[in-house]
C-alpha cells in the first residue's frame, strides 16, 4: 500500500528574509493600483514604486497596465533619476513578467524578485503605501467632494 506523506512529515523549508539595501534605490517594490473610473488625463490605474532603505515613493498615474507603460515608468522616472536597483520586488502580474520588463531588468543587471502567489506581504512595504494612496483616492471620491480626477491625478 502506499503511503502518502503527512504535511507533519514534510521537512520545514527555511525562511529567506529580504536583506536590507545598502544604498538608496538599490531595492525597490514595485506595484500596480486600479482599475480606477477614468480620469480626465485617461488614467485608470496608479504605478507605486517603493524604495527600500529610504521608504521614498514614486508613482504616476498611468493609461493603462500595459508592459509598455510599466517598462516607460521604470526607465523614465527610476532608472534615469536615480539608478538601476540591483533588486526589483514584484507581483506576477502579467505587466512585470513581460519580456519588455525582462529585458530592462537583464541590460541593468536587475534582479526581478517575484512575491509568493497570494501573498503580497512579500512585498510589505509598497503594499501599505497602496493602502494608504487607496484611501486617499476613495477620499478624492466621497459624496461630499464629489470626484475629481484632476485633483487626484495632481495629487500623485
């Protein structure tokens, strides 16, 4: 007869904690926000980037979740401003797993460190400044203001 193994019988697999960068912009989180009503720019969606020794954010408002726009986002307002990272922690949204993204990950020598299915605590750091950025734009639409795309994209 056999006998499939018991979850108790599995060995432990060891935990591999992130180590803490060195340099600002060395690791970074990066994450989409959305799919947001649009606003009068076109924007629906909101790209976070987060980095990991200095807690600073970027984001932008951005048309679409297209490979393309994250692949112009990271060059344009991290690589150019301030360096390639040596580390870029993301879901496995399609947009990140693009061969777009690959290749800017590979000329940078950029190391693309997927978070574990269904577990965005992974990437902890980003993913509580989307927190806060999220009630910041529920804000920007409450009854009593009324929504104003033009402020929240002014706002980011």
């Amino acid at each position: 007869m056999l006998r499939l193994p018991v979850i108790s019988d599995l060995p432990k697999r060891q935990l591999h904690p992130i180590k803490p960068p060195d340099t600002p912009f060395n690791k970074i989180g990066v994450d989409l926000l959305g799919r947001f009503p649009i606003t009068r720019n076109g924007n629906r969606w909101i790209i976070v980037c987060t980095d990991y020794l200095t807690r600073f954010t970027v984001t932008k408002a951005l048309p679409t979740a297209e490979a393309t726009e994250i692949a112009k986002f990271l060059v344009e307002e991290i690589i150019v401003k301030h360096g390639a990272p040596r580390e870029m922690i993301s879901d496995r949204g399609r947009s990140f797993l693009s061969n777009l993204v690959k290749d800017i990950n590979q000329l940078c020598q950029t190391s693309h460190l997927l978070t574990t299915a269904y577990h965005p605590q992974t990437n902890g750091l980003t993913e509580r400044f989307n927190k806060t950025l999220a009630d910041h734009v529920r804000r920007c639409r409450t009854k009593k203001l009324g929504y104003h795309p033009t402020l929240c994209d002014f706002r980011l």
